[in-house]
C-alpha cells in the first residue's frame, strides 16, 4: 500500500471549513483514498472514502486531485466536535488498514 | 443496534498473567480485526479474520494468539502478559474485503495495563 504524508496538527476556528490534506505520491491505480478520524479515548470512526472523483457525504468531502498524488478532506462547517486526530489511508480493496500518526485537527471557540 | 462491543472496557493484569479479550459485533461482518495503539501512536493490526473459520497474522502478533469462535465473535489471547503488551486494543469488524465493503467498524476499546 502507498505511504501517506499528512501534518501532525492544524487548528480551525468553530464554524469555519476544515481543509486537511494528505500526500500519497506512490498511489496506484487500485489504490483508493480511506479517511478516518479518532475522537480522543474512541475507536476510529469512517468517515470516506475515493478512488479518484471526488465524494462527499453527511459527514464530509474528499477532493482528489486528477492525478490523484495529494487529496483533502473537508468538513464545511467544523464544531468543537469535530476535534480529532484524522487518518488519510491508501489501500486496494482486499488490503488492510494501516494506520500513520495522522493529524491533530483542533477547533478553536 | 449495538456495533462492535468489547469487553473489558479496563483491566490490569500482573506480568505472566494470561487473559482473553472479547469482541462481539451483531453486523452480520464476515471480517474482524484487533488492533492495538500504544500512546501518541497509530493504531498496529495484531491479527485478523477474513472470514469465519480463518485467522492470519497482522503486523505484530507476536505473545497473542486469535480465535474467531463464531460470525460474531473475535477473541484475543494473552498467555503470559507482558510490560510491552500495555496499550490500548480495538476490535474492528467489515463486511467483506471488498471495496466499499470493507469499511471497518471500531469497538469502544479495551485498556490494558501489565504491572
């Protein structure tokens, strides 16, 4: 499965869109873009998924770009609930999940 | 709709102490995973089943044995707990290894201190 690059942390303000971004730059075609999220002391929670056009849900988008090197996730409209570490993951569908250190988002009142 | 439930939610075990981990999901999941996460670190699959009746290894199995004892459950096994081994478990369960089947639902987790 491809290495994934994110930031360990970013800060949002409540109420403003949350733009996290990941790096895989060794994706490969079979490869899909999973992103999860880990609310302090719980188990993951999925949150999207993508192969190469984007996807949103009630939860969030994921903006892949075309040559599917990098991609964002976006939560339009961020809540002091959404503070969390996220985990952008490549894998091909029979793979398992590897989990990096992700990134600590922080939504600020 | 319960999800994936583990019990114990706590425990502490003394070094050389064995215990058993269990994992329950009323999805209807053919696959279950354990993983563990160790503070301040991502989560490392320990062991999982594809399907009913199979297990294999993750990336660190090592001083843990599995057994899928049915659809629904996906124990983990201590036989001599060690210091090393204290960290926090989640159990995960999916469809199928499938794409778009193959979202994995997490449990609340199971926190472990050996002493």
């Amino acid at each position: 499965d491809a290495k994934t690059t994110q930031p360990p942390s970013m800060d949002c303000a409540e109420g403003r869109a949350a733009n996290l971004p990941c790096n895989h730059s060794t994706i490969s075609g079979n490869e899909y873009v999973y992103w999860y999220r880990q609310i302090h002391s719980q188990g993951p929670q999925y949150i999207i998924h993508g192969l190469k056009n984007n996807e949103t849900n009630e939860m969030a988008s994921l903006i892949i770009t075309e040559d599917r090197k990098s991609s964002t996730l976006i939560l339009p409209h961020a809540t002091l609930r959404d503070t969390a570490v996220y985990y952008c993951i490549v894998r091909t569908s029979g793979s398992r999940l590897t989990f990096g250190e992700g990134t600590q988002l922080t939504v600020n009142p | 709709n319960a999800g994936v439930t583990q019990t114990p939610k706590f425990q502490v075990l003394k070094t050389g102490q064995s215990m058993t981990l269990q994992c329950a999901q009323d999805m209807n999941h053919n696959s279950m995973y354990w993983y563990r996460q160790d503070p301040g670190m991502g989560l490392r699959l320990i062991y999982y089943s594809a399907s009913e009746g199979t297990t294999d290894k993750g990336e660190v199995p090592n001083g843990y044995n599995v057994s899928r004892l049915n659809k629904r459950e996906f124990s983990l096994r201590l036989e001599s707990a060690a210091p090393s081994q204290t960290s926090v478990y989640f159990c995960a369960s999916s469809e199928a290894p499938g794409v778009g089947k193959n979202i994995q639902y997490f449990g609340a987790g199971t926190r472990l201190s050996v002493l």
